[in-house]
C-alpha cells in the first residue's frame, strides 16, 4: 500500500514537471521561419499590399508604406515580379533570401534588379530587417531613383544630298544657329541614380530621335573650301550656285568673332566689279583704250596711285580691270559718273540689303559720295564701300547669272520661315554683265589672277584693300560654270598672293 502511494506520488512530481518544461519550452519556442516570413514578404510585394508588408518587418520606418508608394508613383510601375531564392542561414536567429526582380516602367519598359532581404529572430518571431536598399540597391547610402525629362534635341543638319556635314568642315558657327531651328521639342526621359559624392547615373534612356534637316551644302564643295582653308587663319571660303543663289559652302576661320555673313570689310578692287558695271552702262566700251599712269590726280583733290606705282601706258578700259589700274577708274569714275550712279549700281548688285540666308546676313554699304575724293576712293572699294565675302560671292553669282540673286543657306521654303521673305531677285543689263564676262575672263588670262594654277575655264577678280587697324585685306572673287565664290583673308596681304592660292586649292580640290 505504502509503494502504490510513492508510485503515484512520484507519476505527479513527473507530470508537474512535464508540464512545467512543455511550458518553459513553449515560452522559448520561435514562431514560424525565415523561409515563412520571406514568402509572406514576397507575396505582399507582389500583390501591392504594402501595409502587409510592414505588419512583416521589424520596426519599419515610420515612411515605410509612402517610401514604397512613392517609388510606385515616380517611376509609373507597371507591375512587379520578383524571384526569391532559398533562405540561407547566416548565424544563429539570422538568415538571408537572395531574390531578383523586374520592375515594368511604363516609359521604358521591364527593368530588372537583385536585392537580398535580411531577416532575424525578433521578439520570438522571424521578422525582416528592412532597409532602403531591400527596395532597390541603388537606394542604399542616401541614394535616389527619379525619372527625367532630357533637353530638346538639336536637329542634325545634313548636306543637300542628305549626308552628314563633311568633318572640320569650319560652317559650324552657321550649322549652330541654324539646328535650334529645327529642334525637337522634348529630348525624350531618362531614368537616373543620384547619391551624395557620386556622380549620376543613367540606367535607362529613350531619347527623342533628332530630326534632320537638309541645308544647301554640297558636300563635295563645302569638303574642298574647307581643305583650301587647311593651316591658314583668319580666311573664309564662301562658293554659291548662280543659277539659284543656294549656298554651296562656307567655309569660316575668321577670327575675333568675325564672319563672312555677317562683317563689313573694304573689298578694295573686286568693288571694281560694280565700278565697271556702272560705266559700261554709262556707255563705255571695254574695247576703249584709256590711259592707266602709275599716278592719277583728280583735279583740284587728292591723287591715287597704282600698286606698286605701276604705270602701264594706254590700255583698253577690260584690260584696265585685269590689271587692276587705279588710276583708270578713278579718272573714269569722277569723269563720267553723276553723283549718285555708283551707289545706284551697288544698289543693283545687293548693297543695302540684308540677306536672309535662314542664318541671316548683309550685303554690304556705300554712303552717297560727298564730293570727289570720296568717290574716287568709292570706285576702287576703299571709302564708305564695305562688304561682306557673302555679299562678294553674290557679285561673282550675279556675274556669271545675269541675274542677282539672294543667298540661302537652307531650301527656299525654310529660308523663308526662318529668316523672313528673301528679296526679289534683280534682272541685269545683258549687255554689261556679258561685257563682264569677258573681263573677268581676262584677269585670270592675263591679268592679276594669271598664272595662279588656276583650272581652266575660271573668271574673277583680284582686290586687295586697305585698312587702318592692320595688314591689307587680301580679296578674290570669281566663278566657273554654275559655282561662284569668294576667298577673303583678313590681313593677309595682297589678294594675289593671300586669297588666290586658296582659290586655286579649292577649284582644283573639286
């Protein structure tokens, strides 16, 4: 009897022990697992249940459910996919979950990433420990993630055949102005990482496509004047079309924010162009033989002198233009032209007028003469003449033509949008651009432009023009066939020997 009292006693000592320790190890005992709480984590993701989400992390911030929100928001997901692995121990109540993602941005479509979610052992509970970069990696450290409007895209000016502007082609300051023109208004968005003392990053980009826009350039042409300009400074090459006044190059290595659109020189005796138009339609014939002396006073002025204090006897009035004879139109000039006519004949050949080339542009200025001094100078392109190697290239043009014409660098229609209503194109006297003809032709047979290298078939003028800050301005106009141009060097020298070997780099170089 006293053994079945002990047994029982001793099955209760046991069965209040038993339940002390099934108590102790309940109390001890963690809920759930790190591969449970990452799957619950990953569904909430997925599901846009981000207030689910924090239920599942230790001490979320108190931005947590916005933060999520706001990257949703910003970015325009679309939707998320994520792709956990398994969940790897990392110590005692510690564990790691490699996953990847794809985030669908509706500007760029499915842009994936790797994370790795963290979780521990909190409060008896496997909770994640949930930092910024368990959203995106490049979110650690500060870091941020934004969507941005890129800049308008500047279009891409082509040749007239379409192709891409010849390298170091020197029309970039032209090209420039023109491109905001023809810009795309919106340059596309572009998805960056910012974070403090890095620099940022673009992941992804969808740029607006540039749109193109064809100029007057001939790529061949705008290749040559650009080559003849190779190793020589404060010069520009401007070569139009006659039969259109298209720009066929431009080619600018003016220095000092010069330009050969835009800045007024003296264009000293390729001027006589205009000079000689003047007289021969006052009547003179180029046949006439007048006297070229080395020395020319105007009676009761100032006196002129030839280069060099040439004088060449008694000459015919185109062989007085290809020898370049001060003397003879001065005398000519002061003798047989009201006052007036000659900047009535400039006027004719574009002086006075802007040019709206689609970059803008001037032609070139000449003030009434006050008295004959000032005309004499005038006639010889020295005095209030002034003009731009645009403006000289449109002479050359209008020589080979009969007809002057504005110059555009874009096609007429856009000339026209950009810049304004171009001026009306002039018709000239037959009989003096045809008796021009000739006389150009003479100053490359036998005159200042012979024996230059120069390709057959080529007409111009030489000039070279005085100036009181420097060096002369070395000039030559000219054309061939259906292309006319003008070479101008700023204090180069003489035009024969600064403006006539770029000439003949250029014509060859076609």
């Amino acid at each position: 009897m006293r053994r079945r009292r002990l047994i029982v006693l001793v099955v209760a000592v046991l069965a209040i022990l038993g339940a002390y320790g099934f108590a102790v190890a309940a109390a001890g005992r963690v809920r759930g697992s790190a591969g449970q709480t990452a799957d619950s984590y990953f569904r909430a993701w997925r599901e846009g249940d981000v207030r689910g989400m924090a239920r599942l992390v230790y001490q979320p911030p108190p931005d947590f459910v916005s933060r999520h929100l706001a990257l949703t928001e910003d970015l325009d997901v679309e939707k998320i996919e994520l792709r956990p692995g398994a969940a790897k121990a990392m110590g005692e109540g510690a564990a790691e979950v490699p996953f990847t993602g794809v985030r669908t941005l509706r500007a760029f479509g499915a842009w994936p990433f790797t994370g790795t979610l963290r979780l521990a052992v909190r409060d008896k509970a496997w909770k994640v420990l949930w930092s910024p970069e368990t959203l995106h990696p490049l979110l650690a450290a500060g870091g941020k993630l934004e969507i941005v409007d890129l800049p308008e895209v500047k279009a891409e000016m082509l040749t007239s055949e379409g192709d891409p502007i010849p390298h170091d082609s020197y029309a970039g300051a032209y090209l420039d102005r023109l491109a905001p023109e023809f810009a795309t208004t919106g340059g596309g968005r572009a998805l960056v990482a910012t974070a403090p003392g890095k620099p940022e990053q673009r992941l992804l980009t969808k740029a607006t496509k540039p749109k193109t826009q064809r100029t007057t350039l001939s790529r061949p042409v705008q290749a040559a004047a650009a080559r003849a300009l190779d190793g020589v400074e404060d010069a520009a090459v401007v070569a139009l079309r006659p039969s259109s006044g298209e720009v066929l190059a431009v080619a600018d290595r003016l220095a000092d924010g010069q330009s050969a659109f835009d800045s007024l020189y003296p264009p000293g005796s390729t001027f006589k162009t205009i000079t000689a138009a003047a007289l021969l339609g006052g009547g003179l014939d180029p046949a006439a033989e007048l006297p070229c002396p080395g020395d020319y006073q105007i009676p009761f002025h100032r006196s002129f002198q030839n280069a060099g204090l040439q004088d060449h006897g008694t000459v015919t009035f185109a062989d007085a233009f290809a020898l370049s004879c001060n003397t003879t139109f001065v005398e000519q000039a002061t003798t047989r032209l009201e006052p007036g006519e000659l900047r009535t004949a400039a006027g004719e050949w574009g002086f006075g007028r802007a040019l709206p080339t689609g970059v803008g542009g001037t032609c070139g200025t000449m003030e009434e003469p006050e008295d004959e001094d000032v005309l004499g100078a005038d006639a010889i392109g020295q005095g209030t003449v002034q003009a731009t190697p645009l403006c000289m290239a449109a002479v050359a043009a209008a020589v080979q033509s009969g007809t002057w014409r504005p110059p555009r660098l874009l096609p007429e229609k856009q000339a026209r949008r950009v810049d304004g209503p171009q001026p009306e194109a002039v018709e000239l006297d037959q009989g003096v651009v045809e008796a021009l003809r000739g006389m150009m032709a003479a100053v490359v047979d036998h005159g200042t432009a012979s024996q230059a290298g120069l390709p057959a078939g080529v007409a111009g003028k030489t000039g070279t023009a005085e100036t009181p800050d420097g060096a002369d301005h070395g000039w030559f106009i000219g054309y061939r066939d259906d292309l006319a141009f003008c070479v101008f060097v700023r204090h180069g020298g003489a035009g024969r020997t600064a403006a006539l070997p770029i000439a003949a780099r250029f014509l060859n170089g076609l």
